[in-house]
C-alpha cells in the first residue's frame, strides 16, 4: 500500500480545515490575491469540494497590480465558473490618496488601498462588484451582508508576523488582530466557535514553506501567473503585489520545475521571500503593524 508523501500529507490537512470552515461558517468567502499561493488555496478549493468553489473569490483591486494578474484572474474565473467578488476603496483613489502618484506615504496607501478597502467590502460596507458571466463584466453585487469567515492563503514561514497565527484565528468585528489572543491548537483540535459578531481568518496553508507550495504547483500543473517565470530578460518575480511596491529578483528559471530546482539549491535560501516588497521594509522589515490592523 502507498504510503502517503509530504505533500500528500499537507494537502489532506488543507482540504480538512478548508471543509471545517465551509461547515461552521455560514458567510464565508476566501481572499484571492492571484499569487502563487492563493491560487494553490482556490486548487485545494476545487479539490475539497470536487470541482465546485461553494463561496466567492473576494479579490481587493488597488488598481496598481500588474496587469498581468488581472487577466489571470478574470481567465480562471470564467474557466472555473467561480463567484468572482472585487473590492476596492474607491474615495482614495479618487481622492489620490495613492502611493508614488498622490499625496500619501507607501505605508498610508496600502492602508488604504489593502486593509480599509478588505474590511469595507467584508462587512458589507464598501461597493461589492461580482462578474456577470453572461457577460464577463463586473456589476455591483446587491448582497451587502457582512463575511465572518475568511479563507486566506498566508504560510507561517512567508514572514514573521504570520508565524503567530493560527488555523482559526479570531478579530474583532473591525477585522482588528489581537496577536496576545489566539486560541491554542494542540493535537489538531482546533476552535471553531466563536462569539456572535467575531470575524474569523481561516489559514489551510499555514505549515506549507515556499517549496512546497512550487513543488505542489509542479506535481499538479496549476495555472500560474507568467510573472512568476523568467520570460528571457533574466529576471522574475518571487512574490507579487503592487507594481510600484513589488521587484523582480534575477532568475533564469522557466517553469515550476526550475523555481523548485532554484530553492533547492540554495540560490534564495537566505533572502527573504518577500524581500522585493517595499512596504514590508517600510514597516520595520515586516507587516506586523499593518496586519494587526487587518492587511492579509
């Protein structure tokens, strides 16, 4: 009898908390930042639940991503048939309340742009707009009831302030995170009740590591976004986010194969993931500050 591998073992843990939250929480969504690691979560998704996402894809639009990941997101929501949710704070952006070409730092917009815009459009305060796939366009959602459980994509080992986590992890209503006060885990037994009102973070990835997530993506051919691949210039991105917040780093690797093969030999092992990310170096090397605020 085969016994089962590391990834084997990873995924049969992410798709059981994935099916605990779909069965204790009734408004319930997952944030989907179209990177490498949200995508592996909407494909343990599928998984879970045999082909069928059965909550929407909540993805914040700053209007600074690459276009590159707009489309991809579009792409598999209209292949995958997914209820395909966008939130966006539109007053600073029209305010041009906007890092580098308006009146605030990099810090301040990503506040902004990430965190108040999350939290608006969770509680059902912020405009909502779901794709008519009759149509492909995006129209403003009537469901304006708030999301207690969140589904996201972060991993204990992407940067220090993820490493306090939990599989459930409690806010408060205003998304605020009390990092002195996450419930144990111990044994795999995790708390799923909360008190009425308590807004709940689920993290299904939370033990994988940067390889295990490229090595997941090989095995099972998940669709990626070409950033992600040297397309002949020498250079990649390695994390994605904002496109004047985010740097490629030097790489000639191709497919996931190469990343994997990348990682393995050493060639990032003592350069944090993240280190193309400006906000974090901004934020004292981290996102601690930000998150505790409510930033994924």
């Amino acid at each position: 009898m085969k016994t089962q591998d590391h990834l084997d073992r990873l995924e049969a843990r992410s798709i059981h908390l994935l099916r605990e939250g779909y069965a204790n929480f009734r408004r319930l969504c997952m944030l989907w930042s179209i990177g490498k690691d949200s995508t592996v979560l909407l494909w343990l998704s599928r998984k879970a639940f045999f082909g069928h996402v059965p909550f929407p894809l909540v993805h914040i639009d700053t209007s600074y991503k690459i276009p590159e990941m707009i489309s991809h997101r579009d792409r598999l929501a209209r292949e995958w048939r997914l209820t395909m949710l966008v939130g966006r704070n539109e007053a600073a952006l029209e305010a041009k309340r906007t890092f580098p070409d308006g009146t605030v730092d990099r810090i301040t917009c990503c506040g902004l742009l990430k965190t108040e815009a999350l939290a608006r459009t969770l509680d059902g305060e912020g405009v909502r707009y779901r794709m008519n796939h009759s149509t492909g366009a995006y129209e403003i959602d009537p469901d304006r009831e708030p999301y207690t459980g969140v589904i996201v994509g972060v991993r204990a080992d992407e940067e220090g302030s993820r490493s306090k986590e939990r599989y459930f992890s409690p806010r408060s209503t205003r998304n605020i995170w009390d990092v002195g006060e996450q419930p144990p885990e111990f044994w795999n037994q995790f708390k799923t009740e909360f008190a009425p009102g308590t807004h709940v973070r689920i993290h299904p990835l939370l033990d994988w590591t940067e390889l295990d997530i490229w090595e997941y993506i090989a095995r099972e051919k998940i669709p990626t976004v070409s950033l992600y691949y040297n397309q002949g210039d020498g250079t990649r991105y390695r994390s994605l986010g904002c496109a004047p917040c985010t740097k490629p780093v030097r790489s000639e690797a191709r497919t996931p194969e190469e990343i994997v093969e990348e990682l393995r030999s050493g060639q990032f092992a003592r350069v944090a993931e993240r280190s193309g990310r400006a906000q974090d170096a901004e934020d004292g090397g981290g996102l601690e500050t930000l998150r505790r605020e409510g930033y994924m």
